[in-house]
C-alpha cells in the first residue's frame, strides 16, 4: 500500500520589520530587490532557495551585507545556511550571523545600479506538523507546513514569488491563496506587493 501524503499549507504574514543597523549608511531606503522563494518539499526536509536580485537606486555600496530573516520557529529547525552568485555555486559568500538574534548577513561584494544576482539556501528539518494532533485509527491527518509569505528583509522589495515543489504523491488539500496556482506539481504565486515599500 503506497502512503500518500496530505499536505495542509498555512501562511501568515510577518508584518514588523526589524530594525537593524546595516553600516551602511541609508542602505536600506536606497537599496530594491527582486525575491523568487522555491520551496522544495520532501516527507523530512525543506528545503528553500531564495533568488534575490539586487540593485542600489543610487550610490554604490561596498561589501554589502545583505540581512534577511527567519521567523523564531522556522530560525530553530534551520540546519545550515548557504549563499553564492548561482544556484549550483550556493556556497561562496560568507555568512555571519546578526545583528538582530533571528538575522542572518550575507556578504555579496558591492552593489551598484547594475542589478546582480544572488542565490540564497537553507533546509528545515521536521518541518511538518500534524492536524488534528490525535485521530482514530482510519481517519485522514494532515500534515501542516507553515512559513512567513513575504521575506523579511528591511529592503523594498518590488515584486516577490513563491514556488511550492510538492513531495511525490502529496494529495494537495485547501488553505491556499485563491490566487496562488498549480501547475503540474508546482504551487505558484506572485506576492501582493507595494513597489518602494519594505515588507
């Protein structure tokens, strides 16, 4: 008998953002970015890549820190944290962990008003939980994965999208924006966004 999995997705949204000191002198208010965030779920991990491109509406900025972050419950089951200039290079920029507890910085080298860029990975471990929590012996359960819909990040983001990759024989239950889409065994869907307006 084949296990099919019933995948609940539950989104909110992180409206506080966290006021960080960056050193970078305005680098919040001058700086736009793109975000693309995939999400690839298997029965025991996620894992997540972030394409970020990345470009100053003014002056250049000199080893540019890009901080981004993690909800307290997503922050605690992350098992490492990769980032590099493509997805098949995702481990060549340094990562350090700040200024805020639950931040993260990501060393990129300058940004300039060319757009560049970059690639942005980590993996949840146990990142489902069950609903109902108990049930009897026949009854269906389903299996919730939560994660923030916007990207915390201090930046303006002027367009933002998430793909969800669901896991081989996932049974795709309700929940879910009306105007996120399924292609295929694909969830995709363009985030609400005000351009110029940090998230």
């Amino acid at each position: 008998v084949q296990m099919r999995t019933r995948v609940l997705f539950l989104w909110w949204v992180l409206g506080v953002v966290l006021g960080v000191s960056l050193g970078e002198g305005g680098a919040r208010e001058s700086v736009s970015t793109e975000v693309a965030k995939t999400y690839y779920l298997t029965r025991r991990v996620v894992k997540v890549i972030l394409e970020v491109s990345i470009r100053s509406l003014d002056e250049v900025h000199g080893d540019f820190g890009y901080v981004f972050s993690l909800p307290q419950d997503v922050y605690k089951r992350v098992g490492f944290v990769s980032a590099g200039p493509s997805a098949a290079n995702s481990n060549s920029y340094r990562i350090e962990r700040g200024p805020g507890e639950l931040d993260f910085t990501v060393k990129i080298g300058e940004v300039s008003q060319r757009e560049r860029t970059f690639f942005l990975e980590y993996h949840l471990g146990n990142p489902y939980s069950a609903l109902p929590k108990a049930i009897r012996l026949g009854d269906n359960q389903f299996l919730v994965f939560k994660d923030q819909l916007r990207v915390d990040t201090p930046y303006a983001v002027s367009s933002e999208k998430i793909t969800v990759q669901l896991p081989l024989g996932a049974i795709l239950e309700r929940s879910f924006p009306t105007e996120m889409r399924l292609k295929e065994s694909k969830l995709v869907y363009r985030v609400p966004n005000e351009p110029n307006t940090p998230n």
